[in-house]
C-alpha cells in the first residue's frame, strides 16, 4: 500500500473522530476519554468542545465496598411545588436558530455537509482498506493477549475475595418497559387480575364501559384457558428481522385490548395493572441487588399533555425504584398521524415532544409531576421498523419541519439531526439551572440503509442495540 494512501486514510479516519467529539460536546454527552486524550495530542490547539467536565475518578481498590447512593425516602412521596427551583419568567416558542438566551445549537448546514463527508468516507475504497486490516490487526492482537495472559488473568480473578459473575453489578440498557416482565409473569399477573377485579371498569367500547368480566367476554376466554401458549408473547426467531411479527408480539393473545388494558400507561384505569406489574419487576430486581435496567417509556408526539399524563402515572402510582431508570423513546410515525389528520407538519410533532420539557425546565413548579419523573429519565430512544423504504433524501433542500406536510415518513437522518438538536438546547438550558441533561441513544443500525449507522455515529452518545 503506498504510504500517501495510509496517511490519507488515517487522516480521514482521525477527523470522523473529531467530528463526533464535536457533536457529543456540543450537546454535553460523553466522549470516550481516551481516544479524547488521543485527540487533543494530534490537535494543534486544546479542544474546546469538551462541554462536560469530568469528575475526577476516585481510586478503587481490587474490591472496594462501593455502594451507589441510596434514596432514603421515596423520591414521589411528598412533593410539593413550593419547594421546586423558581420560575425563570421565560416565554417559549419553537423558532430557529434566534434565542434570547445563548443557547448553542448545530447549525443545519454544517450538520450536512459533516453527513456527506463522512459518506463520502465510508465508500472509498483506500480508507476501507485501511479500516478492514487495522480490525483484523486488533482482533489478532487480542487473540495474542488471550493466549498469552488467559491463566493469569483467571488467578486474578480468582484471588479477589467475594465478588462472582452474580454479585457484580450489571445493567441492562435496553428493555422495553412493556415487555420487561417475563411471559410467566404477565400470565400468573392476567389471572390474578381475572380473580380480583372481574367487575372493574377497565375499557371503552364505543362509548361504553365495559368490566374486566365482560372484555373476556367478548373474547370467549376463562382463567382456565389462559396459558403461556395461548399468551404467545415470546418474541422467538421468528421475530428475527421481522418487525412486524415483533410487533405483533406485544398483544397478548394477539388482542391489542388487552395491551391496552394491561400494558399502556394511558388507559381507562390510568395504566394501573401496568405500574403494579412494572412495580413487581422492581421489587425482582431490587432483591437480586445487584441487577439494574432501563427501561424504555414511549412518548407519541401527538398531543402535547402525553409527558405529563405519563408524569402523573409514575407519580401517582408510585412507581420508582433505585435500580431502574427510564429512557423514553419516540416512535417514527408522523407519516401514520399526518395521514389520520391527528397533526398539521413535523413542527407539531416536534413542539409535542419537547416543549412541555423546555416548560418543565424553566417552570418546575408548574408541571411538578413532570419535573420530579425527569429526576430519572436518563435520555431519548428513536425506534420504528429500520428497514422500511426512506423516499427522501435528508439535504439542504428537505423542507423544514414547520414545512414538512406531507404524507410521507421523513428519513431516519432527518428524525435524529431534529431530536439531537433540541435536545441540545434543552441541555443547555438544563445545565443553566442545574439540573442533569439528557443523551440520545436511539435504535439503530439493526437494518435499512448505511446512512442510519452515518447519522448515529455523529448526533448519539451510544446505541445500546
């Protein structure tokens, strides 16, 4: 390989990396501090991207008995909007770039022209070269760590007294809350419910109430025939690239009712069975100790009351736990709302989902449900079904989303650049007043096109997927 051609590579490969270090400054999420250290020598001049301060790490012995900080008083018991931080005396209104607060935001052009770059990156062939022997070279180098210092390791591990595979703590990064409990689970959960709350109103049918009793009514079904078959809410390999099938999952008994019923946060008994399911999951996790999750909540986009419905659903029914933590993740569906008239442009859809949080952020005492859920809400989740067909390309020419009215779905890049962008200012906003600030870890990569990969690799701190 001619030398010129290294060097060009890498030096296209280092500025990939610059440009994602820029990004995850820029809207304070993490950068790995190593390849930052690594950055900053090749750099001239000191970056200045580096938006987040580090906490410098305390040293920790081979088995130092740390224990995470412990909520002492559950965080949703009393609460009062007195005591929550002051009004900022803010209006707010979604404009673009114009803000009277200095907030830092990506600037649309730059982002695209960053896009482009780094796919005109990925389809040269030298630098592809490049990238495919450096990874076979690693992958080597570590099969050659591994034989060389496998035993050695092994005693190391052995010699550290108390700790095992089970009592380290772990952390699942990525469970839908919806189907967090086990299918055994839900089932012993339907029929106890089936036992107790036969004559609860649980459903609108029409314009009617209908109780628990009469819902498995209509469906011909007793306790006695429930099982976990019939449940079928095992996602196996069918589901395997197969959103649909997955999807499709989530119905118990393939009735989207009792989803409904059961699963939703938002429902004629205001997502009860589902926060004393959730809250059966927390106390499992709790008692194992040392296992922890995140848990993903879904905000629509279609209404602009939805994140303090699901507010007022964590804190009315309780439901916290100090090993749990919510990300909530918006589904790509404005083609679905646009075509049911439900929303006029992709603007709507976006003021639906962050300006209740810019309210919360400059008034707490004002949506006091929602400031205390925030607490816990680590970040945001893009999902839908990646390998659909994406009609449009994200450029300079996309309309802007006040101007987006068509039917069609925007594309993936367009979805993230607009989320990672308020996101941005809401953290910056955040960090003003104190509070934690959010990340972006949105599903991705799992089909559809190379672009998607493109577009997270700049705007997410990770894709836990």
């Amino acid at each position: 390989v001619p030398f010129t051609d290294l060097l060009d590579a890498a030096k296209s490969v280092v500025k990939a990396l610059f440009l994602r270090e820029k990004y995850m400054g820029l809207s304070l999420q993490s950068f790995c501090k190593t390849t930052a250290r690594y950055l900053q020598e090749l750099s001239e001049k000191p970056l200045e991207t580096c938006g987040y301060e580090e906490a410098p790490e305390a040293p920790v012995a081979a088995d130092a008995p740390v224990h995470p900080p412990f909520a002492e008083q559950h965080p949703y018991e009393t609460w009062d909007p007195q005591t929550m931080p002051a009004d900022l005396g803010f209006g707010l209104k979604m404009v673009g770039p114009s803000t009277e607060l200095e907030l830092p935001y990506p600037d649309l052009q730059e982002f695209i022209a960053d896009m482009n770059f780094l796919m005109a990156l990925i389809i040269n062939g030298p630098i592809k070269s490049f990238c495919y022997r450096r990874l076979q070279y690693l992958s080597s180098k570590f099969q050659m760590h591994v034989l060389l210092n496998e035993m050695k390791e092994l005693a190391a591990q052995k010699k550290v007294p108390h700790r095992d595979f089970y009592n380290i703590r772990k952390v699942d990064t990525h469970i839908h809350a919806s189907s967090c409990m086990n299918q055994k689970h839900l089932l012993r959960f339907i029929k106890r419910a089936m036992k107790k709350h036969l004559d609860e109103i649980v459903h609108v049918e029409k314009g009617k109430e209908q109780t628990l009793k009469e819902v498995f009514e209509t469906m011909n079904l007793t306790a006695y025939d429930l099982s976990v078959d019939t449940l079928d809410v095992h996602a196996d390999r069918n589901t395997f690239h197969r959103f649909d099938k997955f999807n499709a999952k989530y119905n118990p008994i393939g009735e989207s009712i009792l989803r409904e019923i059961f699963i939703k946060t938002d429902n004629r008994i205001a997502g009860k069975y589902f926060a004393h399911i959730i809250k059966e999951v927390m106390s499992d996790l709790e008692e194992s100790k040392y296992q922890n999750a995140e848990l993903r909540l879904s905000i629509y986009g279609r209404s602009r009351d939805e994140w303090d419905k699901l507010a007022r659903w964590a804190v009315n029914h309780r439901v916290h736990s100090n090993n749990v933590r919510w990300l909530v993740q918006v589904p790509r569906l404005f083609d679905v709302y646009r075509t049911k008239r439900q929303l006029a442009n992709f603007q709507e859809m976006l003021e639906n989902i962050f300006l209740p949080l810019y309210e919360a952020t400059v008034h707490p005492a004002q949506h006091p449900e929602l400031h205390l859920f925030l607490e816990h809400v680590d970040g945001f989740d893009s999902v839908d079904d990646e390998s659909k067909p994406e009609h449009h390309i994200f450029n300079l020419d996309s309309p802007l989303p006040g101007n987006w009215v068509e039917e069609d779905n925007p594309p993936y890049s367009y979805y993230l650049y607009y989320m990672y962008a308020n996101m941005t200012v809401l953290n910056h906003l955040r960090r003003k007043r104190g509070f934690h600030t959010f990340v972006l870890r949105p599903h991705c990569g799992e089909a559809g096109p190379i672009h998607h990969l493109v577009s997270g690799f700049m705007v997410s701190e990770n894709i836990s997927h």
